[in-house]
C-alpha cells in the first residue's frame, strides 16, 4: 500500500493547475520525497550556489516535470523494494563486482 503522502503528491502532480505551495506541503510531510528532490536540487548538475533546503525551493528550482519525474520513481523504487521477499536473489548483492562498459581487449 503506498503511503498516504505519496500517493496525494503523485494525484496533485498530475494536475496541471496545482499550486507549488500545497504540493511542497505534501511532499514536506514525507522525509523519503524531501530528500529525494532535495538532493536533485542541491546537486552539481543544478550549479547553484545558494544550498537548497526545503522541499518549496526544491520544487522551485527543478520545476514540475522534473518533480513529477523524481516523485514516480521514488513511488515506483520504493514498491519495487517492499515487495521483493527477503531471500530473493534478484537484487545484486554489495560484493557482486561492478563490470565495465568497455569490452577488454587481448593481447
């Protein structure tokens, strides 16, 4: 079942007349989606320089698609995880070695 503010944030994104202020309340209510936009936000690839850290300046500064993008797939990651049983074997483990992209050429 996904949780209350999940599932409200995900029907508000998809109104095209939502008002930022009510959807970043809901979000705020849910730390795992705060963090989620906040580390978008905060990130390199967003080049500020004024450190975000709320959930309102978060929406701000990556603007509703890409909001309405991050929030599935925290939804969809975190379904995803609940729902594998704990002897599945599905996900990688820590110690499975990372292989590189690039085929390795013999000599």
């Amino acid at each position: 079942m996904l949780p209350a503010a999940r599932a409200r944030a995900l029907s508000m994104l998809q109104n095209e007349h939502v008002y930022l202020s009510d959807l970043a309340e809901v979000i705020a209510a849910d730390p795992g989606l705060t963090m989620v936009l906040l580390r978008a936000a905060n990130s390199a690839q967003s080049a500020s320089r004024r450190r975000i850290d709320s959930a309102r300046d978060a929406l701000i500064r990556l603007g509703l698609t890409a909001a309405k993008r991050m929030v599935a797939a925290a939804i969809v990651g975190t379904r995803s995880s609940t729902s594998t049983s704990a002897g599945s074997t599905s996900t990688p483990s820590a110690r499975t070695p990372l292989r590189s992209p690039w085929p390795r050429r013999r000599a």
